[in-house]
C-alpha cells in the first residue's frame, strides 16, 4: 500500500513540511509506503520516502493507494491529485486573506492576493466535491471550510513531536523579545517593533529578534518595516535574522526573554509551540487558530494596547513565581500535543471513518 503526499515543496522548517515528514513517518510505521509529489524538488535532509515531481510523475498507482493534498491555497496542480486511483484527502492549513496585503504592499500586488483568495476557494469547493475526507490542522481552520460541506471532516493537529527543554531557570537568561515567521503582513511585524519600542524604555538593554524569511513577492512590506525601526530610532536594537535553521531557531528562542506573536492571522502556528518547549514565556494577540493552539496555556490579549501589555510582561517576567507557573503550564499543554495518539487516530480513520 502507497501513501503520497502532494504539496508544493517540503520544507523542513515550516509547519506544512513538519506536518507532511511527520504523517510520512506514521504511514510508515502503519506499514505503508511513503511518497511525496512536489511541484518545485526537494532540499532537506534525507527522509524514507520516495520523491516524485508533477511533471514526470509515472510510479503505478492503484485503488488502494492514500493521496493526502497538503492545501494552503492556489498553486498545485491539483488535478493529478484528482485523477489518481485511490482515497482522497484534503490536509487543510489555512487560506491568508487578501485584505491583510491591502495597505502594506503595492495594488498590483494586492490584487493578485484577491485573485489568488477567490480562486483558492473556487478550489476548495471543487476539492470538497470529490474529496473523501478533509484534516484541518486546527478547529479554527474547520470553521474557515465548515460551509463547504467536506464529507468526513476531522481536526488532527499538526504531525510533529516537540523538543521540551526541561532545565528550567528561575530568572529570565536575558530581557530580549522574539518572533518567528515569514515577513509578511498578516503577521503584524510593525506591531511587534512598536511594543518593542515600549519594552526598550524598562529594559535599555533588550533586543528585538525578528526570525523570519523575506518574501520576493511582498519586499515592499519588508521595506516598510525597515521604516518602522528607523521611525522609532531601534536601529541597534531591532534584528531581521533570516536564513537560520531549524537548530539555530530553537538556540534563539532558548536565549530570550520571552516570545511575542501579534499576528492576525493563524491556522496553527507552530512556532509558538516552539516557545512552550524553549522554556519562555508566550504572550500573543488571541486572533486565528492561536487561542485554540496555546490551550489556556502562555497569555493572551484582545487588544493591542502596547503600556498595558508591556506592564503586564514586566510583571510576569520580573516575578520568580509566576514565572515558573507559566511556564510550567506551557510545558503540560506541549506534553499534551506530543501524547497525541497519531497513529491510532490515523489508522481508525482510515478503517472506519471514511466511508
């Protein structure tokens, strides 16, 4: 029995990827045999699966086989998907709204986004059709495709096991803040360099780590957060750390302060888990998938009120006790994710729940 995974590319360092390596391993280990279909080849690590591309895909197929499309909106070529012999499934991860690139990147690129939004749900409601089930990564991505009527619809979180670093320490190892994820504009960057320009009046000798990856298509945006940093004199503070691995992520988050996310939108939002097994503390605006992905755990805030959120971390992070409390309830919700029984819920989908 074959089992392919169809996505764009599969990247080791984003959510999708860590959620298509990791389902590969529990098809794996349910007996299957693993295999990616990718638009654009593979640079990563070594993985036991088998790799195809769209355009010269020729390996045989048969009725038994499993065919998973990891769908983060408009790109791949789905149809190969659809006309392959076997079980469908639609591995949702989210659509990003077109009106986020409205006033941060230039017209002609926002209105691509709008087309690109439409068509991704004139996809998606021709995926619902002939799709024999569909896994979102997040209740709150259920509820973006809940009208679209998917037969067998579950919410499986994303297929990954979290590193938890148990040596705690009682005192923060330095004051810094930090963020991880693509420069673009959903995930409100200039609203983290603004509460930085707040955080950096308490503590003089802070950073601001923004970890993330400049996308070609949106450097107008990047551009504006250049201008962001020099409008509040941070140029010596604020740092744009791009191409940094896996590894190096993690060595970062393990170093700051504390991680604080004030991005809009979300359909799961991995790295915040990240955080929780790093050992600081997580703040993060409760908007998208995050107050479902963090589960009580870390603290949330309903609106972007930069004193109050910067009195509020200095009480936390200043306090031994309360400290330790968050974090600790940080590290039960991430023991929670990695007890998560992958392989039993996958294998009683696929024996009973798609029909």
């Amino acid at each position: 029995m074959n089992v392919f995974q169809h996505l764009d590319e599969l990247k080791d360092s984003d959510g999708v990827g860590n959620d298509a390596i990791g389902l590969s391993e529990v098809f794996i280990s349910l007996g299957y045999k693993s295999h990616f279909i990718t638009r654009i080849e593979r640079k990563g690590k070594p993985l036991s699966s088998q790799f195809h591309l769209v355009n010269s895909f020729d390996y045989p197929t048969s009725p038994e086989d499993i065919h998973i499309l990891h769908y983060g909106g408009a790109g791949y070529p789905y149809h190969l998907f659809q006309n392959l012999p076997g079980k469908k499934i639609l591995r949702f991860h989210n659509i990003t709204p077109a009106i986020y690139y409205k006033d941060t990147t230039t017209p002609d690129i926002f209105s691509a986004m709008e087309k690109f939004e439409s068509l991704s749900y004139l996809e998606i409601a021709s995926l619902s059709i002939f799709c024999d089930s569909i896994w979102c990564d997040s209740e709150f991505n259920f509820q973006t495709i809940a009208g679209y009527q998917f037969k067998n619809p579950y919410v499986i979180p994303i297929c990954k096991i979290y590193d938890i670093h148990s040596k705690f320490e009682s005192q923060s190892r330095n004051l810094s803040l930090v963020f991880v994820g693509r420069y673009s504009p959903q995930k409100k960057w200039e609203n983290f360099i603004e509460l930085f320009s707040h955080w950096v009046k308490e503590y003089p000798e802070a950073k601001c780590l923004c970890i993330g990856s400049v996308i070609g298509a949106f450097d107008g945006y990047f551009n504006k957060l250049i201008d962001v940093v020099r409008k509040f004199d941070l140029e010596d503070k604020v740092q744009f750390l791009t191409g940094k691995s896996d590894v190096e992520v993690l060595s970062l988050l393990k170093e700051s302060g504390a991680f604080v996310s004030m991005s809009e939108h979300e359909g799961f939002c991995l790295p915040i888990l990240e955080a929780f097994g790093s050992g600081i503390p997580v703040f993060a605006f409760a908007k998208g998938a995050i107050p479902g992905t963090m589960k009580e755990a870390g603290i949330l805030f309903d609106a972007k009120d930069f004193p109050k959120i910067t009195k509020q971390m200095k009480e936390i992070l200043s306090d031994k006790e309360k400290r330790a409390s968050l974090i600790s309830q940080q590290f039960q919700v991430l023991e929670s994710y990695n007890q998560f029984p992958f392989s039993e819920v996958v294998s009683g989908i696929l024996s009973t729940g798609i029909q």
